[in-house]
C-alpha cells in the first residue's frame, strides 16, 4: 500500500466491521489492489493486472480490466449494488 496517508484510511476501514472489501484503483497502470477481510484482523491483498478480471466477492460482480471502458464498468457495477441496497 502506498503512502501514509492510505495506511490511515485502510487502518480506518479495517475498524469498520461491516467493510469486506477495500479497493485501490490505478487508472494509468489499469491495476487493482482488493484487499478482503478475512477475519477481524486479518486481510488478504489480492492484485490485478490488465490481463484480469477484478472479482469483488462482497458484492458478486466482477469486472475485465481489458474492457475499453473498464473504470466506467467497474463504477456501474458498484454504482448498482449500492442502489440495490438502499432499496
């Protein structure tokens, strides 16, 4: 993880119970760090590169980063899912 800043945030998050997943998205190296919770106090990084499909089991989609618009796709799904749960 990159920068003190982002360890606050993720020390932060990882606080936060109800968070499963944290993603770190970089738009110009079409990369992402998904890091899951496995436990109260343990988490997995997983990464993924252009060549991937980036899975976020907390919300059952996923999303290929070879696709054009991916960025725009990856909000759409997550876009939906928060839609979906405030009802």
């Amino acid at each position: 993880m990159r920068g003190d800043r982002q360890r606050k945030k993720f020390r932060y998050y990882q606080s936060c119970p109800s968070i499963q997943e944290y993603v770190l998205i970089s738009a110009q190296e079409q990369a992402v760090d998904v890091y899951r919770r496995v436990s109260d106090n343990f988490w997995t990084l997983h990464q993924f590169g252009p060549d991937d499909e980036v899975e976020l089991k907390s919300i059952k989609g996923s999303i290929p980063l070879q696709e054009p618009m991916w960025l725009t796709a990856f909000w759409e799904v997550v876009s939906a899912f928060i839609r979906q749960m405030k009802g």
